[in-house]
C-alpha cells in the first residue's frame, strides 16, 4: 500500500475481508481488500479529500492463488465508487452505495465483482504507518 507521506490526516488503511457466503459459509480471512481511503470523522469516504488526493487513494486485492491486483478507488460523476485496476473507462469493481457505508470494524460493505455481489467485513480501520 502506499506510504503515508504527505497525504491528510483522514487517510485511513481499511482492511475488508470476505464475509460469510454461499462457498464460504466461515468468510475467507484471505479473500478481501486493502484500501487507502480518506474517511470523515463518523467513517464515511470523503469525496472532498479525495477529489484532491486521488492518486493516493489505493486498492490491493487480494485472492487466493491469485497475484494481488493493485489499483485506485475511483468516483463516477453520479457519486458511484469503484476500483480501478487499469486506466480507461471500464469500471473493473463497483462498490454497492459505498458513498453511504461507514468503514468502521465490523461493518460490512458490498462490492460486484465479476458480475456477483460480495460482502466483506471490515476488519481495521488505522493511520498508515
């Protein structure tokens, strides 16, 4: 993930790992995201700081036997979040009403991955180091 030099304070490093589902009736701990986000003091993205600090906003994916995918957390004009993994218009994962989500541990979050809707938890919410 990326560093914590000169990006505000309200970045958060949010960890999100697949809730139970249907195939993983105990969640997968490592099936998930790693997200570099700012959040507004109650949890929520802030659209603001991250109109201005995109390119610090960052993704890592992570699946078993898979190599980590890293991309950016990107804002449609209509407010919609998704992660970007290659440049261009496609949206490679949208987030289900992530605007409207809190990041705080326990919560859950839904993002369409391939065409299905997953669930994760989040885990940890911390300052990068």
């Amino acid at each position: 993930m990326a560093g914590s030099n000169n990006i505000p304070s309200a970045f958060r490093h949010v960890c999100l790992i697949l809730a139970r589902e249907p195939g993983h009736p105990a969640g997968d701990p490592n099936d998930g995201y790693d997200l570099m986000v700012p959040l507004t003091p109650d949890g929520r993205l802030d659209a603001d700081l991250w109109r201005a600090h995109r390119d610090a906003c960052r993704v890592r994916r992570f699946t078993p036997g898979r190599e980590d995918r890293i991309g950016r957390l990107r804002r449609k004009p209509g407010g919609q979040w998704f992660v970007d993994y290659e440049k261009g218009e496609r949206v490679d994962e949208a987030g289900f009403r992530l605007g409207e989500e809190r990041f705080i541990s326990g919560e859950y979050v839904s993002i369409n991955r391939a065409g299905r809707m997953h669930t994760y938890q989040v885990t940890r919410v911390e300052k990068p180091t």
